[in-house]
C-alpha cells in the first residue's frame, strides 16, 4: 500500500461516457479512457484490506489490491502480469462485467468503491500498445488433442488455458467467426469486435485452432476429451394470445442482426423486419439484454423505445435485503437507458393484439394493482433471459440431459460429466450467467481435462 492516505484524499473519478449526442450516432464504444497518471492516482485509492472483499467477489478470484499497488507505482508490466495469472481476457472483462469486485469493495460502503473495472481496462490496453501480450507457449506437447465445442467466453478460456498446457486444442463453432455471445450478442457500443479479433490472433499463433460454420451434431473424432461450451442458446419465451403476430422477435435475433450489419458495414435497412427505425420499440425485459437492445433501437432511430419488466421497481442506491459486500438488487441505469428511454416495472404482459397480422399493442396488467391498459408499438423484443442448451445431437447421443448441472460429477471442481471425456463448462453448465463467470468456469474445466489426461 504505497500511499496509505489516498482513499481519505482522492475521489473515485470516472472515465465516463461519449455525449449523448454523439454516440447515438455510431456504434463505436461509449465509454472513454483516463489518462495513465489518472489512473494510477485512482489506483492509489486502494486501502489493501486485511480481508480483501474483492477478491473474495471476483469469479476468477483476481488480486485486485496487489495489482491496484504495482499500477500505483508505475510498473504497468508487472500489473498486467499479476492480473493475466488470474484473469485470460482482462480487454473482456473491464469492459462487460458489472464488477463484483467493486460492489464488495469497502469504500462502497460510502459509495466510492476503488475503479477496478477501469483501472484493468488501462493495464490490459497498456499490455497491448507496448506488446507484452504475446502467444505463451507451451515447454512440451502432450500429444493429447481436445475439442472445444463451443467459442464464447467460457470455450475460449477453455482453449487458451489447455494450449498453455500443452495441448492441441481445435474450436469449433457454429456462426461465420468465433466469439460466441462476446461477437454477436454484446453490441459494439460495449464490445468493438476488433477486441475480440486481437485476441484471437494471439491464441491462433499460440497454436489453438479454429473451426468456423460448424455446427456440430456429434462429438468429432480423434479426440482424448471434449469440452462442451455451447452456451444456453434457449431464449425463453412469453406463450400468450397473439404471440405469432409480425414484429414480435427474440433480443438475440434483432442484436444479431446489427451486430452483423456492423461487421460487413452494411446498414441495417428500415424495410428489414428486425429494424427499429421509425418504429415505437417495446423491450420485454429488464435486463443487461433489454438494455442492449435499447441503445441498438436507439442508434437504429427508433421512434420511442420503451423498456418494461415484470418485477418491482428496484430500490435505488442500497437494499437491506443485499447488503454489503453481496451484490446489490438495486436499479441498475445502464449508458442505453441514458440516451432516451422510458422505463416501466410491475407490468406483465397479457397478451399482443394486431392488425393485418402485425402487432400494433400490448395489452399489459399492473401487478400492484391489476389495472389493464395497452402500449402502442410496431416492434416487440423479447428479453426475457435464457432456459438450457439447445436440443441437439451433442445432448442425445451422449445420453447428457438439457440441463447440464444434473450431470456433473460429484467433483464439481472437475465438470467433468457423465461421460467420461466429456467436460462442460460455462452456460452450458450453470444456466445464463455472467462473462466473467464463464471465463472462470472455462479455466476450471481446462484444469480438470487436464488432470484427466495425466498432464
């Protein structure tokens, strides 16, 4: 702890967001940078707990205090070293993840938490520029082959760990490039996909290869262990009156689209069903994937984007009910909900009504009060999380349930499944959750395929 002082002297001070005005205009990532003597002051805000409760709220169990010290000192070098021992895809995490570990940060209790997410953002972008991230090769082969089946955060971490160990590893992905949800879910107001691409070359060269438009009904051959990191790709969805009506979609379909549109730098056309633009937009669900749709709706020029959820209200600021250090049920205001949408809780959805099969309305009902009323709209997206993996050859053929955690052997370090050369992680394993969670649930899958190939 180099400067004992600077939680008491320093304020938390934020990159913050690109105007408003600005942003809306693009999909090039909102958020913005400080400069490296900034963060290395904020660094400095870090008090070094006797009990770090930041570590203890990481997923991959970062050291976020020991780095916080070495990126106060100046030594950007060792920082990236201490945080890439923990922590495959820190360009990943810094940008998505909703910092656990600064929600478990003491100085959260007066609502200043130490800029964790950000200060990793800068060690891994200063890692880049002066090329330290380099391919880490393995001292020997093991002559041991695994399959990833599966390339969203979980399958890469799987991959990366095993290539380091010795391994040859071949991914396989279904879509035209891999990265998973990371790709074609996160939009690139969040994620630019150029992040993803630079780190698939350094994997490339390390020797793990990539197998795209590849979808896989059975486990390839020629393999000694298999890891299954397909996601849960299973949208669940709303079975009411006039759900088959036009223009009601999927979240993941209509992120996908304009994910793709980005990617081939074509514009998403007005006349293309999954097009916001000039269209009253309401977003069936509360979460980071409804939020994701509003600033794509947004940026689509949508006419008005509406976002409403079934729960309460969340209380704002702190909840009794999550106290510290968990992470807190609180409202959660996302950059997307900044740039002009309304929101709306205690509303669940009835049923849809249309004209000339299109839907025009959404006949919701309070659930505080059971009063019933109709939003007007001309696009329904439905964000309302994932159920299981999808039903595919990989499931039957392996006699493996849709539920993957049923499953796992009673070592649930290994995740190894029923099967014996078949490990699953991510998604795929613990239902929808977290990037960081799947990176971490990758790593431990690549340790126990590992261990059961005697490495």
């Amino acid at each position: 702890m180099g400067n004992h002082k600077a939680f008491l002297t320093v304020k938390r001070k934020e990159a913050g967001y690109r105007p408003v005005h600005e942003r809306i205009t693009d999909f090039g990532e909102v958020e913005q940078t400080l400069c490296e003597e900034d963060r290395m002051i904020q660094a400095s805000r870090c008090m070094d707990c006797g009990v770090p409760f930041c570590h203890w709220a990481c997923p991959l169990s970062n050291r976020q205090s020991e780095w916080q010290d070495i990126v106060y000192r100046g030594e950007w070098r060792k920082a990236y070293e201490n945080l890439q021992a923990t922590d495959d895809f820190p360009e990943f995490t810094g940008r998505v993840c909703p910092a656990l570990c600064e929600k478990a940060c003491v100085l959260n209790l007066n609502g200043e938490p130490v800029t964790v997410r950000e200060n990793e953002v800068a060690i891994i972008e200063k890692a880049f520029s002066e090329g330290y991230v380099q391919p880490r090769i393995a001292a020997r082969e093991s002559g041991k082959r695994v399959a990833v089946i599966g390339s969203g955060p979980a399958g890469l971490s799987c991959a990366n760990q095993l290539s380091q160990m010795g391994h040859a590893v071949t991914v396989f992905e279904r879509d035209e490039a891999p990265g998973g949800l990371l790709r074609l879910g996160i939009p690139d107001f969040k994620l630019t996909k150029k992040i993803i691409d630079r780190r698939l070359d350094i994997m490339r060269r390390q020797g793990v290869q990539f197998v795209c438009n590849s979808p896989i009904e059975d486990y390839p051959a020629g393999f000694d262990a298999v890891c299954l990191a397909t996601g849960a790709g299973v949208p669940r969805d709303l079975q009411v009156e006039g759900r088959d009506l036009q223009g009601i979609y999927f979240a993941m379909d209509f992120l996908k689209n304009q994910n793709r549109a980005v990617a081939a730098r074509w514009v998403v056309d007005e006349n293309d069903p999954l097009s916001a633009k000039d269209r009253n937009v309401v977003v069936i669900g509360g979460g980071d994937t409804g939020s994701d749709c509003v600033g794509t709706a947004i940026r689509q020029g949508a006419t008005s984007v509406l976002q409403i959820e079934i729960l309460p209200k969340p209380p704002e600021g702190t909840n009794p009910d999550t106290p510290w250090p968990f992470y807190p049920n609180v409202l959660k205001t996302s950059s997307s909900h900044k740039e002009g949408c309304k929101r709306r809780w205690s509303l669940a959805t009835e049923r849809f009504t249309g004209k000339n099969g299109k839907v025009c309305g959404i006949e919701v009902k309070s659930t505080e009060t059971g009063d019933i009323e109709t939003l007007k709209t001309d696009l329904v997206l439905l964000a309302l999380g994932f159920l299981h993996p999808e039903h595919s050859g990989l499931v039957e053929n392996m006699n493996l349930a849709l539920d993957a955690r049923k499953n796992i052997a009673s070592d649930d370090n290994t995740l190894q499944t029923s099967a014996a050369k078949v490990f699953v992680a991510g998604d795929a394993a613990s239902g929808a959750s977290l990037v960081v969670k799947a990176i971490a649930s990758g790593r431990k899958a690549a340790k126990g395929i590992n261990e059961w190939l005697g490495n």
